[in-house]
C-alpha cells in the first residue's frame, strides 16, 4: 500500500502540485474538465433496493422530495407487472432513462424515467456491478466475470443497447468514474485504478492505490477519488478475521493526466471505509467508516477523527441540491428504512422502503 511521504504534515493539495509533474498521460490537457457552479436541482430520489439474494425481490421506491413521502415502494414491479430480478446492485441515469444492474441476474434493465416501464434489457452480463454513461451514445458496466480472476469492462451503445466490446481490467471491478475524457476503474480484488480513454477504449494505465478499492468521484477540479477498504484477512478456519495481516482502508487522489496517486490511511484496520459519495459543489467528500459517516473537504490535509453521524449505514447518499445526507438500513428480513439528517448531522427525519437499501439516485 502506498503511504503518504515524509512531508504529509504539508497541506494535500501542496503534494497534488508537487505530484504533477509524474506520470503525465499522452492526452490533450484541454480534454480536462473546468471547474462548474452549475446549481443541480433534484425533484424525486430513486432508491436501490437489493432485496434478498436468489430470492428475486429487488425493487426501486420512489420518494418525492416535495410531499416527503414514498410515491412508490415497488416502482419497476408495479409499472411492468413482473419482478425486476435478484439483487439490484446500482442505478444511474443518463437523459431520460435509468439504467438499473441487476447483479445475480445477469443483466442491465432500461427504463424510463417518466412512468418507469421497461425500455430494453441487456442479458447475459457476467455479474454485472455498476454502470455509468459518459455520453447519450455510450455507457460503461463492471462485470466481475468469476471470483479470484480478471474482471471486465463492457461498452454499451446506448442508441442500440447492445455491447460492443469488452475490456479486461482488473480482479473484481466496481465503481467508476469519469474526469475529462477518462474512465476510472477501481480494482477491489486489487490495490488498483485501471485507467480507459473513452475515445478510444484504449487502457492508459493502471494507479496503485491502497487495498481493496471500491468507489471513486470526481471533484470539482477533475481529480478522482477512491476510497479503498482494505485487505481483509481472516483466519485459517474462516472464524475470525485476523487483525495482524488486514490492512487500513485509505483515500487517494490521482490528479488530471496522471498516472501516480496520493493516499491516507485511515487510523483503524477494524473497519472498511466505504460508500465514498461527494456534494453538489463537489468539494466535500463523505463515507462510512467505523459506525458512522465523515465528511472531508478536497482541500483538507487531514482525515476526520470524528463522524458527522454516529450511526451504521448499509447504503450512502447525499442530495447534490441541499446536501441532505441518507442512510439506508439493511436488515434484511422485511421492508427497510432510510433516515434522512441535515447537512449539519441532526437526523430530519426517515422513511420506510424495499429490502436492503443500498444506493441512492437524485433526479
């Protein structure tokens, strides 16, 4: 895992200047993005509900941010008279469609966003995991493929939705990213960042970063974070984890054009950080870790000690309108709740959905 450097007491921003004169990619720095203040307005919140694995109980409910009710606590199930599949692991949304993963079976439903009915489904997916679309053309999907190998990359044209390619990256892909004309792929079977150009679907590279990363943004400035939980280890029976060989979850930053990252550790190996979300302005960061949430700023040096919240989380969202912060518990065992806090941490108030939220989409 790599570290900070002896001199991690200056501010981090100080070590992204001084980190980027290495590993400079071959691209048009113009393709970088400019900083916006674009205000995002978000009527309706979309939440992932997993359900029970094999049990083909996964659904979307709707809540309406005006009311401050559920409209709708089975959304897909309700609007196309058929279950939406087992296990929904993520939604996104590009235009005026939502494109759901539905991990154990296989596939990535298309729906509408104005009465949610099924607009076309993709099969035979390998373990499919999160989506995210770079244009009104194309979109990209991290496919596991089989536990313990290479994962892949598969690009979808958006126009005809069927996959046109597929690109080997590596060990149990998860969340992506895209900054300026670059798709960031967290590695979590790794301690890696595969790097695509979504011109060409050329990889660019790879970024070592800390182990077992999971999710990523993009800040206001182009740079991505990933939020790494660590390496879990456990013992030779499988009955405990051994706390001498897991290693601390941490936060890198791998700066526009660069091939290098800088990471913290977070103080405990007793915990996985997870969840990385960030803010309307895209300037502050959250995750859960340790029972709780935190929050820090792009520009601070150091990470907090101590939580916004003092509570566990299944799932993580935070509304890029207001900074409203969700919380969604997994039981499990019947309807779950989402509980909703001020951006200062003062709980606000919650709501019941599906089983097992996990994700949240503001539109």
């Amino acid at each position: 895992m790599k570290l900070f450097p002896t001199s991690a007491n200056l501010p981090f921003r100080v070590l992204l200047g001084s980190a980027a004169a290495l590993g400079l990619l071959s691209c048009d720095p113009s393709n970088d993005p400019e900083p916006t203040e674009t205000p995002v307005v978000t009527r309706s919140v979309f939440v992932v509900n997993e359900g029970n694995f094999r049990r083909a109980n996964a659904d979307i409910s709707l809540f309406n941010k005006a009311s401050s009710s559920v409209t709708s606590p089975t959304l897909f199930s309700t609007a196309n008279g058929r279950a939406l599949g087992d296990v929904a692991q993520s939604m996104a949304v590009q235009d005026s469609l939502g494109y759901i993963v539905v991990n154990n079976s296989n596939k990535l439903e298309v729906v509408s966003l104005a009465k949610f009915k099924s607009k076309a489904t993709i099969s035979n997916l390998q373990l499919p995991r999160y989506f995210v679309a770079v244009s009104s053309d194309k979109g990209y999907i991290t496919e596991t493929v089989a536990y313990g190998g290479a994962g892949q990359v598969s690009v979808v044209n958006l126009k005809t939705n069927q996959v046109t390619r597929t690109i080997a990256v590596g060990a149990q892909p998860e969340r992506m990213t895209v900054s300026g004309n670059r798709l960031y792929v967290t590695n979590s079977g790794e301690s890696s960042v595969t790097v695509i150009n979504t011109t060409t679907d050329a990889i660019e590279g790879t970024v070592p970063v800390g182990d077992s990363p999971g999710s990523a943004v993009t800040d206001r400035n182009g740079n991505v974070w990933v939020l790494s939980g660590g390496k879990v280890v456990y013992n030779a029976d499988y009955t405990a984890i051994d706390y001498t060989k897991t290693t601390k979850g941490s936060l890198s930053v791998i700066a526009p054009g660069q091939l290098t990252a800088q990471t913290r550790q977070v103080d405990s190996n007793t915990s996985s950080p997870g969840d990385l979300t960030i803010n309307g302005p895209k300037d502050q960061l959250y995750y859960t870790y340790r029972g709780g949430v935190y929050t820090v700023g792009i520009n601070e040096a150091q990470l907090p000690t101590t939580p916004l919240i003092r509570r566990s989380f299944y799932g993580l969202g935070v509304d890029p309108q207001d900074n409203t912060i969700y919380g969604g518990i997994g039981s499990f065992t019947a309807a779950d709740k989402v509980i909703r806090y001020r951006s200062t941490g003062a709980a606000l108030d919650s709501f019941t959905v599906g089983i097992g939220p996990s994700s949240f989409v503001f539109y």
